[in-house]
C-alpha cells in the first residue's frame, strides 16, 4: 500500500516555513512514504481538489483515500500517528 504525505504550502507563509523541518526529518527516518509538496499559488487546482483553505495543509492518504489531515503546524508525534494509521 503507498502511503502519501501531501504537503500545502505557499513561498510567503510563515507557518509553512516552521512546518518545514518537522517535515524533512520525518522524509528522513520514513522512506517508504512518498512526500509531495504542493505550493497552492502554483497547483490551486489540486489545492481546490483537497479543499485546501488554510496554509499549512497536510494531507496523509494511501490507496484506500485520505486518513487524516492537518490545519496549522502540526507536531511530528500527531503526523507519525497518522502514517502508522496509513500504514507506514
């Protein structure tokens, strides 16, 4: 089963740029789960897919749809949980 971390993003939010480290550490330490960044200035249409209206957005979704997503810095023990619900 591919789990997926969608990350929504834009280059002037602040907040995403805190989320930004929790994020490379956890790329890191979980390799079989596929990171995709999406700068909603870029992608709206993607963003509008994922319903996407505050920044940051994560997104974590395998085969089956969406498990769980977060609004706002999310601590890295909340987004863990929520790959291991995935199945990662």
């Amino acid at each position: 089963m591919t789990v997926r971390l969608k990350d929504f993003y834009a280059d002037w939010c602040g907040p995403c740029k805190t989320q930004d480290p929790i994020l490379e550490e956890l790329e890191e330490d979980y390799p079989e789960v596929s990171f995709e960044k999406v700068n909603v200035d870029e992608e709206q249409d993607v963003a509008n897919q994922y319903q996407v209206r505050s920044l940051p957005t994560l997104v974590v979704e395998n085969d089956d749809g969406v498990v769980d997503r977060f609004v706002g810095v999310t601590q890295r023990e909340d987004i863990e949980d929520a790959l291991a619900q995935a199945g990662a």
